[in-house]
C-alpha cells in the first residue's frame, strides 16, 4: 500500500497527458516508459509534429503516430527513417511541407503523385526529387508556373528552352544565370531579364556588356547598373543621361568625358544631390553652379570642393534652402550671417534666385527718421514708407516685403494668395534707379543713411 499523497502511476500517467496535450514539448521531460506511451505520444504529436524526435523508436516506426506527426509537420518525417518507404505517410508528410521529399526513399521521390504534390507544396521539393522527374514535361510546368526559381532544379533541357527562358526571367531575372551559354548571348533573353531587374545584366554574357539596345534597357531599369556596361557605352549620353536619371550616384561610372558635361550632371543631381561628389573637378568647385544646386538640394553642400563648403555665400544658400545648418562646416557654424533665425529673416534674394524685383526710387531723410520709395519693375506698383535713421539694408527689405504681401491681399479681396501668405517669397533689390547689381543677402547689413548721398 503506497504512502500517503503518493501519486500512483496511473495520475502521473495522467497527469503527463494532460501536459502533453497543452505542450507537445513536455514530452522531452516525460519519463522513458511515457515517451514510449502511444497515447501520450500521439496526443504530443497532434499538437507539434517535431516532437516526434522524442518519441521512442517503437513509436517513431507506429503508422498512426507517425502519420499524425507528418500530418502536422512534414519535416518530422526525418524522425521516422523507417516509414520513409511509406506512401501515405509520404505523401502527407509533402503535402504538408513539400521539402520533406528528401527523407522519403528514393522509389518514392520518382513517384509522380508524390513528386507533384512536393513540387506544388514548395517547388524546392525539386532539389530532392530523382532525375528523371527532373526533366519531366508535367512537373516542370507545374512548377515553373509556381515559382520561376524552379528552373534552378530542372534539368538541362529546360535551361537551354528559350521560351522557357523567356516567361522565366520576366518574372525572376536572376533566374538568367541557370540558364545555358547560348541563351546568356540571347539579346532578347537579356533584354527581358534586364527589363525586370536590372541586376541581372551581371550573368549575361560579357559580349552583351557592350550591346547598345542591352545597355539602355539595363539603366532604364536601374541606373547603378551602368556599372555593368563597357566603357563605349558609358560614354554614350543617351545611355548615361537614362542612367543618371534613375539613379544619379550612376556619375560614377560615367566616362570622365561626361563626368564633365553638364547636362549629364544636372539630371544627376535632380536624382540625387550626392551625384555632385562624382562630377568633374571643375563643377565642384563652381560657384555659381553649386549654389543654383544647393538651392534645390542643401546637401550638395556636403559634395562641394572644400573651398565652396568653407564659403559663407555658399553656405548661407544652404541654410536658407533646408532651413536648417545641418550641412554647414563646424568651422562656419557660429557665423552671425550663417545662423537659422538670421537667414529666416533676411528677405534678399541671392545672384541668380527667384525673386520679385524692386528699385529704389527715392529717400530722404526728415528729422529722425527716412522715407523711402520703391518700385516694383515688372508692374510698376510703388509703395512708401518710412524707417529710423538707424534702419539697415535688411530693415528695408523687411518693410518693402511686409508692404508688397499686404498690396497683393487688399488686391485678393483680402485674402492672401498661396504663394505670398508667408514669408516664402524674396526680393531684389536695387538701391539705384540707375541699376547696378541688387543687394546681397550677406551685404543688407548696412545702414540707409549710407545711401543718402548717392543719386537716386
């Protein structure tokens, strides 16, 4: 008679049921005899058929434990070396995971029932499948239609098939390096397969490398492959320009020729700004260039010759463009004309920037205080006004903006046009009505009393 609160065998063998049925994975921890209950077993591996593996070996040879774990997990078959011969539990263990053909015996990896529903599960089942269904016409076109990669296992005859070749890599072009010698030397093969990825231009053949029609429908694809193409072709505009567009960093890989023209450079750096770091020397260190670029892109600033990123013009083009002096060298960061609110403030537009464009007509000074008029040139619009004879250049611009916004909103019945609601538009100014270039951004800081005595 067992003591008292002894479990008898009967409730640990329940108790151990009761797990397994929650978590297959107690069954590893189960005690020897209960790894070799079949109940306990099968109700493990009903849950997770991996747990097969800690099933003794009179259970992993059971047809029905097996044929459930396989069912669940057809991995597991790999478990159960012995029922490898068996077609139902073949086939079940496939249709659950079409790779688990690899521990199935070698008759039934060319039975084509077996083998169509491995390939139809996971076309990776024709890794394991025998030869001769291999270069089967049904399994091939099974599937080929599943998953273009199948063509990785398929016998020769499929890979020098150029229909075949075509419907494949138009939808997998890196499918293109299984195929044969001749079909890589294939224009219209490659075309395809570049035509879908671009990458593949790297396992076509090296002749096709310098094949015009090859090399534009490559970079039209993807730019960076220009990479890929010989030298004539990366200096035919054409090509680069196609190439630049889709991805501008593609320069550098240009010819020097057109590393220098700057059409080329342009539509790169329309793609990306970073293209600059791969132009000719020369437009790197081109002020008037860099400056026309950073005012689309303020990180071409970063791409600029160092004697460009060490200029306060170039660098103020940069902070005004992004808002921010993220780009700007440390050495400049602290510079008062350089720093965020300063350049927010400043209404000048730069040499070569789009602005509205004013002339000072006339200013006197009366007591303590100037008054001023300006014209705009293209409407011939005046407006007036008045500032302290301390006023600056910039106090100016400041007025003339805030001036010209209100005459635009009484002109729109008050309301603001889109374009002109904010300080999101700049000015031209000229100090002289008998010309002479327009202030400088960085020059505004000048007092008007300076102008007194020129003849306006």
């Amino acid at each position: 008679m067992g003591s008292v609160g002894q479990e008898s065998e009967a409730e640990v063998r329940e108790k151990w049921l009761s797990a397994v049925q929650t978590d297959a994975k107690k069954l590893q921890h189960a005690p020897g005899e209960l790894q070799n209950d079949r109940e306990i077993v099968l109700a493990a591996v009903k849950q997770s058929g991996w747990y097969l593996h800690f099933a003794s070996v009179e259970c992993q040879r059971d047809y029905e434990i097996v044929l459930a774990a396989v069912t669940q997990d057809g991995l597991t078959l790999s478990n159960a070396p012995e029922m490898a011969n068996h077609r139902e539990v073949v086939l079940a263990a496939v249709k659950n995971n079409g790779r688990s053909i690899r521990h199935a015996d070698l008759d039934l990896r060319r039975d084509r029932e077996v083998v169509l529903e491995a390939v139809s599960n996971n076309v990776e089942a024709l890794e394991y499948v025998h030869a001769e269904l291999q270069d089967d016409d049904e399994v091939a076109r099974v599937a080929l239609a599943l998953d273009p990669r199948a063509i990785t296992w398929l016998s020769p005859r499929f890979k020098s098939d150029r229909e075949v070749a075509l419907s494949v890599v138009e939808r997998n072009c890196k499918m293109l390096q299984y195929f044969s010698a001749d079909l890589l030397e294939d224009v219209e093969v490659v075309v395809a397969a570049v035509t879908s990825d671009a990458e593949a231009i790297q396992w076509a053949a090296e002749s096709l490398r310098a094949n015009r029609e090859v090399g534009l429908a490559t970079v039209r694809s993807n730019g960076v492959q220009l990479f890929w193409l010989d030298p004539p072709l990366r200096d035919d505009k054409e090509i680069v320009l196609e190439a630049v567009g889709s991805y501008g960093q593609s320069l550098k890989f240009a010819s020097d020729r057109l590393r220098a023209d700057q059409e080329v450079i342009e539509a790169a750096l329309l793609n990306n700004s970073r293209a600059l770091l791969f132009a000719d020397e020369s437009y790197r260190e081109n002020k008037e260039f860099v400056i026309s670029a950073i005012r689309r892109d303020a990180s071409v600033l970063h791409a600029a010759a160092d004697s460009l990123r060490r200029d306060v013009e170039v660098s103020f083009e940069a902070v005004r463009s992004s808002g921010s002096s993220k780009w700007v060298l440390d050495v400049l960061l602290n510079h008062p004309k350089l720093k965020e609110s300063w350049v927010r403030a400043n209404p000048f537009a730069g040499k070569g920037a789009v602005g509205i464009l004013f002339s000072l007509s006339s200013m006197e000074q009366i007591d303590e205080e100037l008054h001023y008029k300006v014209m705009a040139c293209l409407s011939g619009q005046e407006l007036r006004g008045s500032l302290s004879v301390k006023a600056t250049v910039l106090d100016l611009g400041q007025d003339i903006q805030k001036a010209w916004r209100e005459l635009r909103a009484q002109e729109q019945d008050g309301s603001e046009s889109k374009e002109e609601s904010s300080q999101d538009f700049l000015i031209h100014l000229m100090m002289s009505s008998d010309g002479g270039d327009p202030v400088s951004p960085l020059d505004c800081d000048r007092l008007l009393v300076d102008f007194l005595d020129q003849q306006l």
